[in-house]
C-alpha cells in the first residue's frame, strides 16, 4: 500500500518479518497537504523474543498517529485472529482519539460477502 500511494519503491514480499523496520515516505494529497506514511513491522501474536525491539519500535509509532490504517489480508484463513490481536494492541497502546480505518488488502482474491462493510472499512486490491 505504500509503495502504491507514494512510489517508494520498498520491496513487498508475502513473508513472516520479512519488514522488520519502520519505513516513512511523504505523500502529497494536495497543493497545501501532505502526510507522512509509516509502514511499520506487523503485529504478531507470539513474537520472537529477538524481534521485540523490532516491535516496540512500531509501538512507538503508534503515538504520533493521527490515523491508523489497520492493512488485513482478506485471504488470510487466520484474519479474525490476526484482527483480533491488533485490535487489543491498538486499544492499549494508542491515543483514544485516534480512528483507525481497517484496509481489506487482496479483497479480489475473496468473495465480497467475506468483508465487512461499514464505518471506517475499506477493501481495496
């Protein structure tokens, strides 16, 4: 998602930890507004203990959001889990204040009745 709304160019790869640093790029949406992007190391339930510095680095992201794009696999058989795990993070560690937009990657590869619909849910592809 952020190398298709930024250019950036990072390599995208379909692997556990394969993004283990927190990566940020400027999007400009208008003449008078731009956004920083920060794709950060996903949230795993279980994590590795040699990758919790990695983790806490994305924590700390979490504070300076003013949104959280919450990106979920659509075709991953684990996604209520997975939705689940984050969802208590983001309820723990992030300002009340914040929304949180939950983003259905790879919607095209499910059936459409498989996604939910409403407030602050997207599907895209």
């Amino acid at each position: 998602l952020l190398n298709q709304l930024t250019g950036a160019g990072i390599p995208a790869n379909n692997r556990l930890f394969d993004t283990l640093d927190t990566t940020s790029r400027l999007l400009t949406v208008s003449d008078n507004l731009d956004v920083i992007l920060s794709d950060t190391v996903g949230f795993i339930a279980k994590l590795p203990h040699h990758l919790v510095d990695a983790f806490r680095a994305t924590l700390e992201e979490l504070e300076y959001a003013d949104l959280l794009l919450h990106v979920i696999d659509a075709s991953d058989p684990h996604l209520e889990q997975h939705i689940a795990v984050v969802d208590r993070l983001i309820s723990q560690l992030a300002k009340p204040e914040t929304p949180v937009l939950k983003c259905y990657n790879k919607a095209d590869l499910v059936y459409s009745d498989d996604i939910p619909v409403g407030k602050n849910i997207v599907a895209i592809s």
